[in-house]
C-alpha cells in the first residue's frame, strides 16, 4: 500500500474539540492524512472504567482555527494558523 492510496482511503481529516456546551474550541484540518496506529482498549462490561481507544495519524501538514471572541475576521470569531501568505 501506497501513502497516497492510504491518505485518499481515509479522506480529508478534521478534528474538532469542544467545550461543554458543545461549541467549537479548535478545528484541525490535516492533508495527506493516514492512519498509523490504532489501538483498542479492553472492553468489560462488569467494570465501571473508562475504555481507551487511540487512533495515531500521520500528515504532511495542517491548518488550525481557534475561537477567539475578540476576533472579527469574517464575522465568525476565528483566528486561523498555519496559512500560506499570499506575499
């Protein structure tokens, strides 16, 4: 298997924390992304403990957008990172 045929297997990569309510904190958003590594956690339905599931990826490079309430760009109170300048 290729990197190319794993990263357009997966897809485009966005993953997005939130806070309690629901609302967006940061988005991140990875090209040329594929899997790594996968672990599964053990599941017992007789215990009370969280399960751990880890997924690792591997990308050529991402974007983050943060929510930041003092921002104005676009009416949409994010602050994007990682851009390419136009200059």
């Amino acid at each position: 298997i290729s990197k190319a045929k794993a990263s357009n297997a997966l897809g485009q990569v966005t993953i997005t924390q939130i806070d309690s309510d629901g609302n967006p904190l940061e988005t991140w958003t990875l090209w040329n992304g594929f899997i790594k590594d996968f672990q599964l956690g053990t599941l017992s339905y007789g215990d009370d403990e969280l399960t751990v599931t880890t997924l690792e990826v591997m990308y050529d490079w991402a974007k983050v957008t943060t929510a930041n309430g003092s921002s104005k760009k676009g009416g949409t109170g994010q602050k994007n990172f990682f851009e390419q300048s136009s200059g």
